[in-house]
C-alpha cells in the first residue's frame, strides 16, 4: 500500500509536470466508474473539464489535486493505485488496470491505475475536503508532531504500540511498512501497549518515525510489487529496509534472526526477538 513516501513522491512529481497553472484538463475518461466516490463519472468530467491544476500536493495517503473551480481531485491510492503520467509510452500493463484518464492540454493523460481496484477517486468541494481532512491525525514530518505529542498519543491508549502508529485518525502517513520500520530503529516491540512506552523510549521513536520516512522520500519509496511513480519508475527504499519483509534473515544490528508474526491486528509484523522488547 503506498504510504507517505509513496504518496509524496507521487504528488511532489505530478505538481513539478502538470502543477502551477501550466496544464488544463480538457476531457475525462471513465472506465471503472466503481472507484469514484462523491461524484459519478458525468459529474466528474463536467467538473473537471476546463479546469487548471493549480497544485498537487499530499495529505496523509491521499494524492490532492487542487483545481482553478476550487474542486479538489482526491485520491486514495490504497493497496494497488497509482497516478501515472503517460505521454504515449505507459506499459502495456499499466495502460490494461487504468480506471479513469484525465486528457490534457499538451496531449498528455494522467491515469488512475488500480489494478485491484480498492483505491478511490473523489471529487470535492473545499468544504467536502474540510470536513474529510478533520478526521485525520498529525502529519509526521509536519512542524505539530514532536516528541511530546507523539508521547502524549501513546499514553493515551491501551492498544499495541504498532496498531497506534497506523491509526490515521491519530498519526497520519504510517502504514505497516514503515511503522516495522520505526519499531526496529527504536527497539520497541510493535505489540508492547502503548501506554507502556516511556518518554525515553517514545522520544527514540519520534526520531525513527521521521528518520525513516525522510529517508524513504528521499529513495523515492518502496517498490515491492506495484508501487509506481508517476513515471512509472520504482521506489529504491526497499534496498535499506532492516525490518519489513525481511523475516527468517539476520538482523542487521545483532544478527538474530528476524521473525514474523500476526499477533498485532492481524497484520505482519517483522521484528528482532532479541532487540526489540
């Protein structure tokens, strides 16, 4: 599932192509109209068509795509989507799973490709979005998230530490990858309570939280299966990954062996049983 890096690497390349005012949408093509929510693919194009993207941006694990109406293109990638530029070149496979295209101005189309289809596009006015957006969490790497805040978070619950950090109505961006992550880097067991975690403790992972994401956006992600940028180019994140998906090898600070387990919401969890308590 694309998480913060992902979904700031997509936003960040889309605003820098297509951004600022520089391109118009000029048509709409639905094909899978059962990812689209709020609106319908007629109201869609009419909404969109004429339109000036002004800005792309990232909330949470949301694509935003501000337009000239001031309707906002919202998209929440989920497991399989992605926001992919094509200028006549996209792969054969990626061009098969594209739901929806936006025509523009330059002969360009941006497609949204989900190829399990449980990603989401919406259209929304800026109320609509307002009224999202109150349901979510701290941006991680936002000035409000410090130490104290994260702390304050986890004192606040009785839930494993790992289920707190993916809880986007608390900390918004993390999601099983990067939370194994952060977990490692601050030798905290992802199923310890989290209330249970002391101030020492939550100020290691406040720092391994924005450490590791930092250094993902800079990588440009993590690619394991279907992750893309809007270029269609895989992230490189996954070559300094220390915990996620690396079960049954050693662990690269003591050499245990690395273990997966299910334990915390039913989601794997990859930890070290002799660093992480």
């Amino acid at each position: 599932m694309p998480e913060l890096p992902e979904t700031e690497t997509i936003a960040r390349d889309l605003d820098a192509a297509i951004g600022g005012g520089r391109r118009r949408i000029v048509g709409v093509e639905v094909t899978r109209p059962d990812v689209l929510r709020v609106v319908d693919a007629a109201e869609l194009a009419r909404r969109t068509t004429g339109a000036t993207i002004e800005r792309c941006w990232r909330r949470a694990k949301l694509v935003v795509i501000d337009l000239s109406t001031a309707d906002r293109i919202v998209v929440q990638p989920r497991f399989t989507g992605a926001l992919l530029l094509d200028a006549g070149a996209l792969d054969e496979r990626e061009r098969r799973y594209s739901t929806l295209a936006f025509d523009l101005d330059d002969g360009r189309r941006l497609h949204y490709r989900d190829i399990r289809r449980l990603g989401t596009v919406a259209l929304m006015t800026p109320a609509e979005f307002a009224a999202y957006e109150a349901g979510l969490g701290v941006e991680p790497l936002g000035p409000d998230f410090s130490a104290a805040r994260l702390s304050g978070i986890l004192r606040g619950s009785g839930q494993a530490v790992k289920k707190v950090l993916m809880d986007q109505r608390r900390v918004v961006g993390i999601g099983n990858i990067y939370a194994n992550e952060a977990l490692w880097r601050a030798r905290i067991h992802p199923a310890r309570p989290a209330r249970g975690v002391t101030a020492d403790e939550s100020r290691a992972l406040h720092r391994a939280i924005v450490d590791v994401l930092t250094e993902s956006v800079a990588a440009r992600g993590t690619s394991f299966r279907d992750y893309r940028d809007a270029s269609g180019n895989r992230g490189r994140f996954v070559e300094q990954l220390a915990a996620y998906g690396r079960a049954g090898l050693p662990c690269p600070r003591c050499g245990t062996l690395l273990v997966a387990t299910h334990d915390v919401d039913g989601r794997s969890s990859v930890l070290c049983p002799s660093c992480q308590s």
